[in-house]
C-alpha cells in the first residue's frame, strides 16, 4: 500500500540554513558509514569471481546503520560493483531490493547517475524527478519521496549508498517513517 505522505504537498518543507547544515553534517556520517564499509570488503579476501567475502555483511551493517542512524532516513540500500555491474546488494527493506534492481536493469536511476559522474545524487522529490522516469514512478509505488544516493572507490571496488526518505526534501530533514507501509 503506498505511503500516505504522498499526497502531502511538497511546498510544506523549507530547508533553512541550521537544516541544510544538520543534513550535511548527517550525511557526511553516512559517507563515513560508507568509506568504513567499503574498506572492510576491500581488506578481506575474494570469492571465485572476485567479490571479498566479507561484501554482504559489511553492505548489510552499512545499510542497517544508516538506515537507524540518519534522522529522516526510512530505508537503504548499498551496491557493491564490480567491472561496472552490481556484484552485491543489501537493503534494509525488499521492496529497496526490488526499486533498486529496477534501476540496474533499466539503467537509469541515482545509483547509476552517481556511479557514472563519481559523486553524490540528490533527488529531494520524486514526485518532480524526470532524470527517471521508470525509477521515479517503481519509487513513488514504494512509498520513496526522496533519496540521497552516494559513491566511494578504494582500488577498483566501488560501492554506492542510497539512503530514503518517505516525506519530500531529503534525509535528514524529514521524520522517519516506513518505507513501503
């Protein structure tokens, strides 16, 4: 069932200067989240076909952390890639699993968008996203208003973090809600 938030109106959130800063500083711990996580996966030692052994845990406790620990952030989900495919992902919700296979298979989503330009992608509405159209509306179904999407490289490992809010205006400055209730 889709969020009720998706009928708010998304002229109510103002981002005042303390907001934009507490969202910098929020998300600059969640670029850490995601700096630790991707040297764990490069320390450890690969599987047949490259990927460490230790990718999923460490993409499931990025994604579990930021999921409780980024204030507005309602789900996330983290891709390890390998050779420019998706080797690895872990979310903190299926129906992140399902938005973010979607966006892989069409091509065209923010994990895509920041893995190409090699840094982060906001998108504070998704009701006003046209970069996606295909992503923009499987999101909206899911009850996904916004989203941060951001991107670490160490060596040939790259690893993506997005992060979800239910309510428009990005992570951080929203109240956590559930993302696909």
């Amino acid at each position: 069932m889709p969020n009720p938030d998706l009928l708010s109106d998304p002229g109510d959130v103002r981002r005042g200067p303390g907001e934009l800063l507490r969202s910098a500083r929020e998300l600059l711990g969640a670029r850490d989240l995601l700096r630790s996580a991707s040297e764990m996966v490069r320390r450890a030692g690969p599987l047949p076909g490259g990927v460490s052994a230790a990718a999923p845990e460490a993409l499931t406790q990025l994604v579990t952390l930021a999921a409780r620990q980024v204030p507005g952030c309602s789900g996330a989900s983290a891709t390890l890639w390998q050779d420019g495919e998706p080797a690895v992902l872990a979310t903190s919700h299926p129906e992140l699993a399902e938005l973010a296979g979607i966006g892989h298979r069409c091509g065209r989503g923010p994990e895509v968008t920041a893995l190409a330009a090699g840094e982060p992608v906001w998108s504070p509405d998704t009701l006003a996203e046209d970069r996606w159209p295909e992503y923009a509306a499987a999101a909206l179904a899911r009850g996904v208003r916004c989203s941060a999407t951001l991107v670490h490289q160490s060596g040939p490992l790259v690893v993506t973090l997005s992060l979800f809010g239910a309510q428009p205006g990005g992570p951080g400055t929203a109240t956590p809600a559930a993302i696909g209730s």
